[in-house]
C-alpha cells in the first residue's frame, strides 16, 4: 500500500501542490510571525546585553503600578538621592536617569512622527556610565540638547541649529550641540529621542526634584556585588530597590519580551485562524479526492485491500501534503518576515535588526501545525473512501457519500442549543470567557446545515443569473446545486471569514457611534486642540495656563490622567482637571457634591467604584503617591461612562511630586463676543508656537475620535482578508477538480455546439455563486456576532449596535471579485480541454 500511496502521490503531484497551497499560505503567515518576533527580540536582547556593563549598580524607586498591557510604570525617586548615594563608601560615582515624554520640532515646524514609536527625552550621562556615545559635537550642558542621528537627519538639523522640543516643562528652544548613538544604533526602537544634561532633563522632561533611576559605578575597592549589598543597606527598601547589572539588564529584555508578546499573541491567533481556514480547503480537496478516486479504492478492495488500508493511504497522501506545504510555508515565512520588515523600513518605522533569527522552536511549530492540521482535515475523507465497497468498481460515476441529513440536522441543533446557552450565560452574568465556546458552537450549527441551506439560497441566487446569462447561467445553477454539500464545503472558508470581518466591521461601527454620542455629551466646549504627535505626551499645563491668558479664550481645561495605586498597590489611575475650569468644559454627570469643590486634599469617585466601596461624600480613599500613602477625600460622585476613568483627580493634587500629569487634549470656549475667526486666529497662533497640536471644533474632534477606532482596526481587518484570500484558493482547487471531474460533460458541451466563451461563462458563474453563498451566509453570521459581542459587553458601557451597510456591500462585492479571479485559471483549464479525448474518458 506504500508503493501505492507513493505512485498516487507522483501520478497526483499537481493535484497535491495545489492541495498543500492552503498549509503553504498559512503556515508562511505563522512562521513569519514567530520569525520576526524571534528577530526583533533577539536583537534588542543583543542591544542591551551589553549596555549596562559598566554599571555596577542600578538605583530604581521600589514602588510600581502595572498599566492596562500588565507593562510596569515604576514611580520616580527624590533627586537628592544621588547625592547621599555617591557618599556611600565604594561608590565612585553616581548618576541620575530621567526619562519621559518629549517630541522634537523638526525644522520645518512639525512635531517629527514616525509610525507607533516612542518620543523620549532623557538625560545622557557621563564617563563610564553613558549609554550613549557621542559622535558628532559636544555633550550637551545645561539649556543644551543632542539627538539621536535618526532623529536629527529626519527632523532636518545639523549641530550648531536651534532644536525646538516640548516635554512636560512646556516648549523651549535648545541649541543642538551633538549627535550621538546608542551602541551602534542610531535610534534603538526607532524612538525619536532629545538628550539633556542631568538638571535640565530633571526639569524639563521629568519634574523637579526627582529622577527615574541613579547608575552607579564603584571605585574598585568592592567587587559589585558587595556594593549593592551596601547600597541595599544603607536605602530605605521601601523607596528604594538596588539592581545588579545583570539583574538590570534582564528587567530591560524582559519588559521588551512583554511589550512584543502582545503583538506576538495577537499575530499567532490570526495565524491559527487562518490554519483553520486552511483545514477547510484540504478537507474539501481530500472529499472531491476520495470521490473521483472511488472505482480506484473500490478496485482496491476488490483485490484484498482492507477499509484501514484505503484509509491509511488517504492519510499518508495527507501527511505528504502537509510536510510540503509546512515545509514551503517555513521557507516563505522566512521571506514573509524580511518583506514585513522592508515594508515597515520604507515606511518610516526602521526597525535594528541583525539579521533574521529562524529558531528551532519556530520551525518545529510550523512544521507541527501545518502537519497535524492536514492530517486532521484528511480524516474524515480518508475514513469515506475506506467504506467503499468492491462492488463500487462496476460502475464509472463519481458520487460523494451523503451522510444522514437527520443526523446532520440532530448534531446542529445541539450546537446551536448549546452555543445559544453559553452566549445566554454570559447575558446573565458569567464570565465573557464562555463566549468563546457559545461563538464557536453557532459556527459549527452553521457549518453543520451548509448542505441543507446551499441548495435553497443558490437556487435564489441563481436565478438571475439564470435569466441574465442564459445557457451558461443555467448550468452554473445547476451545478452548484447539484452536489450542495460540495457548494458548502467550497464556500465554508469564505464564510469564516467574512462572518469575522463583518464581525469586527459591527464592533467598530458600533463603537464609533458610541464614541460620537458620548464624546459629544462629555465635551461641553466649543473646541478642543487636540495632540498631533505620534507619542504619548500631548500638552503641558504650562500651555494650558498660557491659553487661558489669551483674550479670545473665554476658559481652556486640560484633561490629564495620573498613573498612581492604591493603598493596596493596585493600579488606580483617574483623571486630572483643574477645577477651577473643569465644571464648564467636562460633563461628567455629577449626582453628588461639585468638581468645583475639589483641591489638592480631594478627588472625585465615579458611582460604580463608590457603590463597590461603599463609600459617599466625606470619605476618604487612599492613593499611594511616590511611595507614600495619601488620603483624599471624596467630594462629588459621577455617573460616568465607558470613555471616564473610575477616578478624578485635582492637578494641583500631584504638584511637587513625581507624578507626571500632561493633558492629552485641551477644551476651550469662546470669550464673549469673539467670533470664530478671531478665535481661530488667536488660538492658532498659540498652537504654532507650541509646536504640536491642532485646533478643531467639537464636531471635527468626535470625528477624529470615531476615525481612530477605523486606524486601530485596519491591521485587524488586514489580517482578517488573509482568511479570505486562502478561501479563494480553495475555490480555485475545488474548480479544477470539478474540471478535471467533468471533463467528459464538458467533452460532450463541446461536441454540440457549446463554445469556449460559454464554458467559462458557466464556470465563473459557478464560482461566483459559490463565493457570494459563502459571503451572504457569512455577513449573517457576523451581523449576529458583532451583536453578541455588544451585548456581552454592555457592563462595560458599551451599548450601541450599529449596522455597518457600506461595509456590507463592500463585503458582498469583494465576494464577487473573489469569485471572478478564483475562476480565472478553472476557465482557462476548462476551455483547453481535448474533446475527443474528454468523450473518450472513462469517468
């Protein structure tokens, strides 16, 4: 039976490429992504391995709050630290770290962007202790600052030019005095990054009278690990926490693995669906296969070979494919994650890398995933095409097996009974984790009644097709009807996904609206300028004061958040106003007390988190601020919603402190009597000193929150379209294999009087009511997910379910477009076809 597998193989080897395309596609996109993760980690793991080995010790503040990825943002520690640091005994020499927030002014007036990369100021050290090293020019000294070559050759500076740069110390103009580089990198991250001296950077991009870190170097008396025990012994463990360099370093690399973990899980679901949408090509192939090989297997069996032995066979032609096509798919992953990489290089994103990184683990995955999802698909075929019975050899027609319609229609009714129970769990309060199985279970109800839908909505679907194209459109119809639970095998790839585009295009309709009437109820201003950088930072208080002393302005309110814990070191982030202004410019639909009253001593708790307490008016919640435990009474209480933090704070709250409070947008109002082209002008001016930011009227602000979900999603719907782009090959495998099956009525057409153009008229129409089967049955099936979805998050505020009609259409029109291409090669096959040899065929 060996020899046997091995001569279909190589009799079939067409056949079998064409199979293995759907492993290929998506096991290229999962070895890309695991190859471009393993690239970038590695590098940056080179990049600071070596960095901080001239540190012996590394001074970090010993309190932090995780952020919403689960990514550390540890407090700041008193600058004077430095100083009684370099005092111990076996301390050469001591050196604060300040880092945050600052975007450079390129030369042409605009904050200089590049795509999803940090802005940073810091300071650069000295002697032993840089990181950096110098290349061009000077050190900068106080009022100077030196960029990163990347940044300074993008903004448009040479050393001598004047630099403007905003941080959270306002806008200010430094003379650039150097470049510098980061262990041969010009910019490690692709982060624009301004360099000062130790006090301005204190000042000007962290807050005065503190700093992020202290390096310390030893004077050669103690061996390193003696001097952090001695450091460790002389600070208060409580405000401060004393790193090796080793153990420096592995907290770099390990909040790097983090931060590329993310996107690396996010890629590798993508990367599964897409293998399963693959599973569903093979399973069809192997089905169309299994049938055009039934008087083959019936021969077979006729002469002694065992059902376990025709299905082992199938099996080993399955696993055949699936090690090529993970083979070729590895190799292409390969060259998928370089061209990602070219692409985000011209693009603007320059991403340090030496060379590409191909681990052992990778490939053993791919390889892995790609096998046992061939095998897995095969199965079913490989245990119909066992059942034949000999007597199967008389005869020449290519018949599938249909399976019992009843018990088809029992095991979809279970599912969809069991999917509806888990989403109705959720409804009621269960964890939104058992939507995941409620979700599957509806696809599976659905795929399971593909057969029994396919004929119905093709023959509505044909019928003007019917009408329009005549013979040819006859036949189309016919065909897909004909064998409806090939048509639905065929169209179940395009189905998956499109139900998950059309999904995420109702979750981001959804939100969208939401955005608008909830940031159109929250924002009572005229105006809003609103942050154009491509960093974190947006505007500083400073310039917040500054607007309010421009006659035209009648108030301008900045909204700011402070990332603090609690008591019990739990993140506790919360807005930051100044109340003085908020009250005008901010609705937050306060029930009790007054955002007015607020002060340095207060805050303002929403009324989920104070019904969750308990707590009311004159009680006291405890904020830990720069490891200290501050208690804040609550002077009003909020309603909220989803776009509100739990939380607000008065700015005045965190002066003197290491808290950091820029406004990530500004609201403003007209003075009395000020037109808006008066206002414009004022404003505008202000904003163009500045450096960054963009005045728009409310209307053009919620538009342009409503346009950052579509920015947001359209990785996602990228990802998504590879499912329907390995769904188109399993159209175009399906068709030849169809072809190739109906050679001898094709034959026959020929013979009397059918011509070319209507052959391929039939087989692109048959196609194309394939594809918009699939594209209808699954824009239903997404239209319900994104409702589910909606519904299921409602406790998160999240309450509008909104249609996405263009989106539908555009949906329904690429399905055709799917269809006409996925024909093209079929046609061209079909019309090439020998007549006389086609009649002559023996089925």
């Amino acid at each position: 039976m060996i020899r046997v597998v091995w001569r279909s193989v190589v009799a079939r080897w067409a056949r079998l490429a064409l199979t293995s395309l759907a492993i290929v596609a998506s096991t290229a996109f999962l070895a890309g992504t695991f190859v471009f993760r393993d690239t970038i980690e590695r590098t940056f793991d080179a990049l600071f391995a070596d960095a901080y080995d001239n540190v012996d010790a590394y001074v970090q503040s010993a309190n932090s709050v995780e952020n919403f990825l689960g990514l550390e943002r540890r407090d700041r520690l008193p600058a004077a630290l430095t100083g009684e640091i370099a005092a111990i005994d076996g301390v050469a020499d001591a050196q604060a770290s300040v880092q945050g927030d600052a975007v450079v002014i390129a030369a042409d007036g605009a904050p200089l962007e590049r795509p999803t990369a940090p802005t940073f100021g810091a300071t650069i050290q000295s002697g032993r202790l840089s990181l950096w090293r110098i290349v061009e020019g000077v050190a900068p000294g106080p009022g100077d600052v030196v960029l990163d070559t990347l940044t300074a050759r993008d903004a448009g500076y040479v050393v001598g030019d004047t630099v403007k740069v905003n941080a959270e110390g306002g806008s200010r103009d430094f003379p650039l005095v150097g470049l510098a580089e980061f262990d041969e990198i010009a910019s490690p991250g692709n982060a624009t990054w301004a360099l000062f001296d130790e006090s301005t950077a204190e000042e000007f991009v962290g807050r005065p009278g503190f700093v992020d870190a202290v390096l310390v170097v030893g004077d050669g008396t103690v061996d390193s690990d003696e001097l952090v025990s001695r450091l460790r012994a002389a600070l208060d463990p409580d405000v401060a926490e004393v790193l090796t360099s080793a153990e420096i370093t592995a907290q770099t690399q390990s909040e790097i693995e983090k931060t590329l973990s993310f996107l690396t899980v996010f890629l590798a679901v993508f990367s599964f669906i897409a293998l399963g949408v693959g599973m569903f090509v093979i399973y069809n192939v192997f089905s169309i296969t299994a049938a055009q090989r039934q008087r083959e297997n019936a021969l077979l069996r006729a002469l002694g070979a065992s059902r376990r032995q025709i299905s082992a066979a199938m099996l080993l032609e399955s696993l055949v494919v699936g090690l090529v096509g993970s083979g070729v798919g590895l190799v292409a992953g390969v060259g998928l994650a370089a061209g990602v990489k070219r692409l985000l290089d011209s693009v603007g994103y320059v991403i340090p890398a030496r060379g590409l990184v191909l681990t052992g683990s990778t490939a053993g995955i791919t390889i892995v995933a790609g096998t046992v999802a061939s095998l897995l698909a095969a199965i079913g075929p490989a245990v119909g095409a066992g059942r034949v019975p000999p007597v199967a050899a008389m005869g020449e027609a290519v018949l599938e097996r249909v399976g019992s319609v009843r018990l088809r229609l029992t095991l979809a009714v279970i599912a969809a009974v069991a999917g509806a129970g888990s989403i109705a769990a959720v409804l009621v309060g269960a964890d939104t984790v058992v939507l995941a199985p409620g979700v599957i279970l509806l696809f599976a109800a659905v795929l399971l009644l593909g057969p029994v839908m396919a004929r119905p909505i093709s023959r509505v679907l044909g019928a003007p097709v019917q009408r329009i194209r005549g013979v040819a459109g006859t036949m189309a119809r016919g065909n897909v009807q004909r064998n409806p639970r090939r048509t639905a095998r065929t169209a179940a790839p395009v189905l998956i996904g499109v139900a998950l585009v059309s999904g995420a295009s109702v979750f981001a309709a959804s939100i969208k609206d939401q955005i608008r009437s909830t940031v159109g109820a929250t924002f009572v201003g005229d105006y809003v300028i609103n942050s154009t950088n491509g960093g974190s930072l947006s505007f500083s208080q400073v310039f917040v004061d500054q607007l309010n002393d421009v006659p035209e302005v009648g108030v301008a309110s900045g909204l700011g958040f402070a990332f603090v814990a609690d008591e019990e070191g739990r993140p506790a982030p919360g807005a930051v106003v100044d109340p003085a202004t908020a009250d005008g410019l901010l609705e937050l639909a306060v029930v009790e007390g007054s955002l007015g009253q607020l002060d340095s001593t207060s805050m303002a708790l929403s009324m989920s988190e104070a019904t969750e307490r308990g707590l009311g008016i004159g009680d006291s919640l405890t904020v830990r601020v720069d490891g200290v435990l501050v208690p804040l009474e609550i002077r009003a209480i909020y309603a909220g919603n989803q776009f509100t933090p739990s939380r607000t704070y008065d700015r005045a709250t965190f002066d003197g402190t290491g808290v950091s409070t820029p406004a990530a947008f500004v609201t403003l109002t007209r003075a009395p009597g000020v037109d808006d082209a008066a206002f414009r002008s004022a404003v505008g001016a202000e904003v163009a000193t500045y450096g960054i930011g963009e005045l728009q009227d409310k209307e053009q602000f919620i538009d342009g929150r409503a346009d950052i979900v579509d920015r947001s999603l359209a990785f996602i719907y990228g990802l998504l379209l590879l499912s329907i782009v390995i769904a188109a090959f399993g159209i175009v495998v399906t068709l030849l294999l169809a072809v190739h099956e109906r050679r001898r009525e094709i034959g026959l057409l020929r013979a009397v009087g059918g011509t070319r153009p209507q052959v391929r008229t039939t087989i692109r129409w048959e196609s194309v009511l394939t594809s918009l089967y699939g594209a209808i049955v699954g824009v239903v099936m997404g239209l319900v997910l994104g409702w589910v979805v909606i519904v299921a998050l409602r406790d998160e505020g999240l309450t509008t379910y909104s249609v996405p009609v263009g989106d539908v259409v555009t949906i329904l029109v690429l399905a055709f477009v799917t269809g006409v291409t996925a024909a093209v090669v079929p046609a061209w096959r079909a019309t090439r076809i020998d007549v006389l040899r086609a009649i002559a065929a023996d089925g």
